[in-house]
C-alpha cells in the first residue's frame, strides 16, 4: 500500500485495521484523561459539598453517587460487548473482538463495586446488605457472566476461535440485561422503581439530580479511557504472540 | 470535611472501595501495557518482524 491509498484509506480501514486504529486512536487518550479527572473532581465536589442529604436517608443518599453509575456501567459495558459480538459474528471485524476482549474485566470490576456499593447502602437503609431479591439476585448472575467470560478467553490459545464462542456467550447472556432494567417491575422488591428515566420526569430533585448526572459521565469517561488502552493493549499482545511465534518457527527451520 | 452523619462509615467504606479498586485497576492497565509495548519494542529490535526470506 503506498502513501496515496494510505491518505485515501476510509473510515472503515481506519477503524478494521489493528494499527491503524492503534495510531489514530491513541490522540484521544490525553483529552480522554483530562475529561476524566475533571468530571471526577466537579462530581466529589458537588457530592460531598453541594449536595444536601437527603430528607429520608440523610448522608447516605452520597453512596448513590458511586453505587448507580457502577450500576450503570454494569450494563453499558455488557451493551458494548453485545454490539461487538455482532460485529465478530456479523462482519468479522478485527477490532470487535478486541473490543468484546478488553471490555470484560472493567465490566466484572464495575459490576462487584455496584454490588459493593449497593450492600454497603443497604445496611443503613434497609437493614442488611444483602437480600436476594430480583435486582440484586440478577446483578449477581450478571457478575458471573462476567467471570465466565473472562475465563472463557483465557481458555483458548487461539483468539480468533475463541471470539466467536465468546460472541455467541456474549449474546446468550445479554437476555439478563431486560431481566436487571426491569426486575423491579416484575417482583416484590427492596428497590425503587425507575427514579430517573420517567414518562412523567425524574422523581429527584436537580440538587441530588445533577451530581448523580456528572459521576455517571465521570466513571463512564473512565471506562472509555480504559477499554481504549485495553483495546491498544490487546493489539500490541496479538503482534507479540504472532512475532514470537515467527521468531520460534525461524529458529526450528 | 462535612459531617456524614451517624451513617459516616458506611459512606467513607463505600468510597474508599471504589478508589481502591479504580486505583488498581488504572494501575494494571497501564502496567500491562507498558509490559507489551517494552516486549514488542525488543522483538521489533531482534528483527523478528523481518521476513525470514529477506535477513
């Protein structure tokens, strides 16, 4: 390929080709970080020093403003392995399995501080930190499927095979996602029902509304830092295994 | 630092998890991908990435 095709490349290249996504994709990391660190400074701040306590809970409403967006994330992150899965199983794409790949473990580390989070929340408000009711019982299995799919690609020596299993895990587990959203519709629970996303409007007033807004942008600018620097990660690990696996072939000839 | 109430431990170990556990994380994801960006730069410099037919 010489310099004028590579000008000409289009935007599916850029994106399919291990080290072109590499090359462009690493300028968004420092803008990715600065993000970051400054939604997570205004979110403290706004948690700890603008935000009153609550009428009911007093100072522990401050826990929902790690508990809901790891709760969040839990499910963001498996719809982002989900829309990738389809690209491996869909389109082949080089970069879907990369994606899926690095995605797992933030999603597992997300989902154990929600459920973390949520029993440290219900001890003072409930009473106990952990009660197996359809919310949290569902966030649990889903904490399993993360495991499960981490150690499903560590099983296989080849990645390429092991992306198309993982895929079709993937997508098999992603019936848990409708079964978290809406467990609390479905069964007698400990927990609210939906108080933000509402027909008639959130049932918070903006005060607790806009911490709860800017943590959930400031943990999900950090998973996007992450998976990104997973993503270069996993590119420079397949160029190792598939260097080193020349250079072995060489020294056997 | 704001009065937590009588609840404060509960708030102060929830936080301190989360930074703990973002903390490693941040820190495994950037050892790791220094760990293979160094192996890559040393098989690069063995020549492993040249063809064996053209040494």
């Amino acid at each position: 390929m010489n310099v004028e095709n590579t000008s000409k490349q289009s935007w599916w290249t850029r994106i399919a080709h291990p080290g072109q996504f590499v090359a462009w994709s690493r300028r968004l990391l420092v803008p990715l970080w600065i993000a970051t660190a400054a939604l997570f400074v205004l979110g403290l701040w706004l948690a700890f020093f603008a935000s009153p306590e609550d009428y009911q809970m007093g100072d522990t409403v401050r826990i929902m403003y790690v508990h809901v967006p790891t709760a969040w994330l839990s499910q963001f992150v498996y719809g982002v392995m989900s829309v990738s899965a389809i690209g491996t199983l869909v389109w082949r794409h080089p970069m879907a399995d990369v994606s899926m790949k690095a995605a797992a473990p933030l999603g597992a580390t997300f989902t154990a501080l929600a459920l973390y989070t949520g029993a440290l929340w219900g001890r003072p408000t409930w009473g106990t930190f952990w009660e197996w009711d359809g919310r949290m019982t569902s966030t649990l299995v889903l904490l399993l499927i993360y495991f499960g799919i981490v150690a499903l690609w560590r099983a296989f020596d080849d990645q390429l095979r092991a992306a198309r299993i993982v895929a079709v895990f993937t997508l098999v587990g992603a019936v848990n996602i409708p079964i978290i959203k809406f467990s609390v519709d479905w069964w007698a629970t400990l927990h609210q029902p939906a108080s933000v996303f509402r027909l008639d409007g959130p049932t918070m007033p903006g005060s607790i509304l806009t911490p709860l807004f800017v943590m959930v942008f400031a943990f999900t600018a950090l998973f996007l830092t992450l998976h990104l620097i997973g993503m270069h990660t996993e590119v420079r690990r397949r160029r190792v295994m598939s260097l080193e696996r020349r250079l072995a072939q060489r020294g056997a000839a | 630092m704001i009065d937590l109430g009588p609840h404060a431990v509960y708030i102060v170990w929830a936080y301190l998890g989360v930074a703990v556990a973002i903390a490693a994380l941040i820190g495994f994801k950037l050892v790791e991908s220094r760990r293979l960006s160094a192996r890559l730069a040393a098989l690069e410099t063995a020549g492993a990435d040249r063809s064996a037919t053209h040494p």
